[in-house]
C-alpha cells in the first residue's frame, strides 16, 4: 500500500514511452495524462476509504 504512489509514475512513463515509440506528439497524449492521473487519484481515494473504514472494526472489538 504504500508503494501505491508508484502508479501514476510508472503509468506515466509507460504512456510517454508509448507515445514516442508511435511519433505521436505529447500534446496529442495530453488526455491520456489526464485519464491516467483521475484513474490513479480515484484508486487512492477508494483504498484509503476502505483503509480508514476497516480500521475502525478492529478497533471495536
């Protein structure tokens, strides 16, 4: 889990070196950063919900 900043790194430089192995500008691949970030941001957020909500059953027993 905490190694989970990792993902947009690694998504960003597999979609960059994507993008120069078909010549295709970086303005073009513009969007594909965009979609890479939100899905990333939204996996964070939905693990650390569960996180945050799971903690507390542990912590009631």
């Amino acid at each position: 889990m905490a190694g989970l900043f990792l993902l947009p790194i690694i998504s960003s430089l597999a979609w960059l070196l994507f993008l120069h192995y078909n010549n295709i500008p970086l303005k073009q691949g513009r969007k594909g950063f965009m979609y890479i970030l939100a899905i990333s941001v939204l996996l964070i957020l939905t693990l650390t919900a569960l996180l945050w909500l799971t903690a507390y059953q542990h912590q009631a027993y």
